[in-house]
C-alpha cells in the first residue's frame, strides 16, 4: 500500500479540499489529507498525506510556515485580501519606506494578532466567514502568534488615478508560527500606517522542513505521483531513534521501552511532540514520547502486510479506514 507524502504546489484558484480531491483520484484512494489549508487566492506548498501518513499531518499542521507575499497599502477590503471587495481607499502618498519598515519591525516577534474575520473559525459553533457572507458583524479575539521574520524585499508606488492618490506595493517573505493570518498581518500593517492595507498575492513556500523545491504541479504528479516515503517524511520532522530487533517487536505491540542513552528517545519527545522510531531496516514503527526511564508508543504503524490494515494508537486499534479523516480537507480560510 503506498503511503507517504506528495508536496504539492497548490494552483492558484484551487481550494485546498479541490487538490485533496484531485490527489484521491491521482493515488487511487481517498485516504488523502492536507496539513494546512491555504486559500484559494494563494499558491505554493501544501503537504498531502496519502494512506498511513495521514497519521502524520496533525504534527505538520503546528509547524512553522514561510510566504512570500505583496501587501497592497492605501486600500482595504472586506477579506483583507484581494478577494474581498474594497471598503475603503486613502492615499498612501505620504507614507515613507522607512515608515513602511518601521511598521513592519513593530509587527514582528511575539505579537497579539486578530484573525481576519473572514475565516474558519468557528463563533457559537458556526464558522466567522459565514457569519460575515450573512451581513453580521464579526469580532474576533487577539490570539498570540510569533513573526520569526517580516522582511521587505521591494516597495513600488502605484497611482491610482484619482488626484494626490497613491498606492504601495510592499514585497515581503513572511516566517511565522502556525495559526498566523498573513491577510491579518497586511490589514495590521496598513492600519499602523494609516492607509489601510490588504493581500493582494500570496504563496508558501515552506512548511516545517518541506520546501518549494520538493512540490510538484498537478499536472506533474499527474503523469508521475511522486511521493516522499513516510520513513523519509517522518525523519525530516521529527526527532529520531533508532530501535534494537527486540525493541522492534515490544513496541510492535504496542508496548513501552527504555528511554536508552546517546541515540535513545529524546526527553522533549512528548505526545503533541513525539519521536520518529526505525527498525534496524529503517522502516517507522512508531512515534514516541518520553515517560521518564521509559519510552512509550504514541501511535504505532502496522506493516503493509498485516491482515486487515490495522494500526495502533495509544494501546488502541483503529481500522486504517478510520484514518486521515476529512478535517484535514475541509475547505476552510485559515492560517493566512
């Protein structure tokens, strides 16, 4: 059974439950989810989990993510991107490049951020953007969030036709922690300045270790699925350990092993943060957390050959049908 993960470079236009739809057909299963939905408007890596990596994607999804970006300043819109319809407009005429770069220092590190309204989150158990298409008014609260980066690469000033009407267009790479609106950060920006600001193109680059340079177009994975085995997937983002044959087989039921010494369970191994565990050949068992003098198996991975597909989970079996479920493919506008 092929499990791994596919990087793909999302299309412009696309929503990310459309390529989790598309790589079902393409991999011929629909065990298939993402780890971190980008917005139809935006392009770039989204990471695909096919099968027994679906398992995976929850620790993807609280990695760090990087975007290359143009913020537009002088206008805003409903979405805070380029996709909402235009509230207001104010000439950026007298808005420095060293303002520009001022605002964009004060937004970076540690920050309060107020996601953008138009989003997945949900309010009395109904996602904020369908309150917002029926006319009500969303508040949102400020939820800490960490800009490891917020540099500007380029700054263009546009006339906009309308007298002393100027726009900037500000290009920017953005590194931040997961759950960081970049739209948030473009409506923030312009705020600080005065001018009110929007996104107006977005892609991503990085997400935790997988890069641009690994994703592949749909048109390319079309005529060839390329596919990061999940031996490889779970080394580059996790911590490792190797195992002994006799550790091999107690943690293959499920059981719990000496933390080792040198190249044993790391100690910041924890459940939300486990270990990758390899056999002798190289195959993952399991992901690890460490329990003091013992490490214990978060999620265990069955063979391929094992009757019925079962894997285990914290000492319980689930049916591997029951794994990689949609919430990883829901359509939703969240996290940029």
């Amino acid at each position: 059974m092929l499990s791994g993960l596919v990087i793909v470079d999302k299309p412009q236009g696309w929503t990310s439950h459309d390529v989790v739809g598309r790589m079902r057909r393409i991999a011929g299963t629909r065990k298939v989810g993402h780890a971190g939905t980008l917005d139809p408007m935006a392009t770039g890596v989204l990471v695909v989990g096919i099968n027994k990596a679906t398992r995976l994607l929850t620790y993807i999804v609280g990695t760090s993510k990087t975007y290359t970006a143009t913020i537009r300043l002088g206008e805003s819109t409903v979405t805070d991107d380029a996709e909402g319809e235009v509230t207001a407009t104010r000439s950026a005429a007298g808005v420095t490049d060293a303002a520009v770069r001022a605002g964009v220092e004060d937004l970076t590190g540690e920050i309060e951020q107020v996601p953008s309204s138009v989003s997945a989150i949900k309010v009395n158990g109904e996602r904020a953007y369908a309150r917002v298409r029926s006319g009500e008014e969303v508040k949102l609260a400020a939820r800490p969030v960490t800009i490891h980066r917020f540099e500007v690469h380029e700054i263009r000033r546009l006339h906009t036709g309308v007298a002393d009407g100027e726009a900037l267009d500000v290009d920017v790479t953005v590194e931040c922690s997961s759950g960081t609106y970049i739209r948030a950060l473009a409506r923030d920006l312009g705020e600080a300045l005065g001018v009110g600001g929007h996104l107006t193109a977005l892609r991503r680059t990085q997400v935790g270790p997988y890069t641009l340079d690994q994703a592949h177009t749909l048109e390319q994975l079309a005529e060839k699925l390329d596919v990061l085995e999940i031996s490889d997937a779970a080394r580059a983002l996790m911590p490792n350990r190797e195992l002994s044959e006799a550790e091999t087989t107690e943690i293959s039921f499920g059981r719990r092993i000496t933390a080792g010494a040198g190249a044993g369970t790391p100690e910041a191994a924890t459940a939300e943060n486990p270990a990758a565990a390899f056999a002798p050949d190289g195959t993952l068992v399991a992901l690890l957390a460490d329990a003091g003098s013992y490490a214990k198996p978060v999620l265990v991975f069955a063979p391929d050959n094992e009757k019925h597909g079962k894997e285990k989970h914290g000492g319980d079996e689930l049916r591997s049908d029951e794994l990689g479920s949609d919430e990883h493919g829901n359509d939703k506008r969240a996290g940029q």
